[in-house]
C-alpha cells in the first residue's frame, strides 16, 4: 500500500503530466498551423516536456525527503540546496542540447513553463478541501 502522502504525490504528478502533454500537443498544433512544424520541432518538444516533467518529479521527491526532516531549518536548507542543484543541471542539459544544432531553441524551452500552467489550471479545478498539489 502506498503512503497518503506518496499518493498525492503521485496524483499530482500525473495531473501536471497529463496538462503538460496537453499544452505540449497544443503548440505542435500551433506549429503545424504556422507551418513551422518538423521532425526537429517534435523532437525539441518531446526533450523539452520530458526535462520539465523529470524536474517536475525530482522535485517532488526531494520536498519529501525535505518534509521528513525533524528540524524545519535543516528541511528548508534542503529544499533550498536541491532546487539550485536541480537548475543548475537544467541549464548545463539543456545548453548542451541546444549547442549539438538539432533541436529548435524555442520548442525546447516553451514546454519548461508548461508546468506552471498545468498547476494554475490544475488549481482552478480542484475540490475545496483537497491537499494535492
């Protein structure tokens, strides 16, 4: 059986999935009907999402960790110090990527604010009372 926490956890992980593969497929529309749209294009989505999704979950994983702590200091210090881990590996990744050529810059970076979208909607639905995400 799974711990309550871990459950909402998982729940809202796989809410802002499904809102980031949402917003994902709208802009592939878009860019198919500007007439940007390649294979390069699909692909700078897919790693785009993907990073964002992977950050999304070690995050999650990392305030629980934090949230297990008995000393709030030494949990917040936690959180703090895995978040500029985290982006510090986001950008040598993503700076990487985008220097090889093969991906678009732009639908490899717009799928990164997805997850802020799929939360504020994700927010806007949610039940009184209910403690995920």
């Amino acid at each position: 059986m799974i711990p309550q926490e871990n459950n909402t956890t998982l729940r809202s992980l796989l809410l802002v999935a499904l809102g980031q593969l949402f917003l994902s497929a709208v802009m592939l529309a878009v860019y198919w009907a500007l007439g940007y749209f390649s294979v390069k294009v699909l692909y700078s989505v897919a790693v785009g999402t993907g990073l964002s999704l992977l950050n999304f979950a070690v995050m999650g994983f990392f305030l629980l960790r934090a949230a297990k702590s008995e000393n709030p200091n030494k949990a917040k210090l936690y959180a703090g110090g895995t978040y500029g881990v985290r982006m510090i590996a986001l950008l040598v990744i993503l700076v990487l990527l985008l220097r090889t050529g093969r991906f678009d810059t732009l639908a490899t970076l717009l799928p990164l604010c997805f997850v802020r979208i799929s939360i504020f909607i994700t927010e806007l639905f949610r039940k009184k009372g209910d403690k995920s995400l």
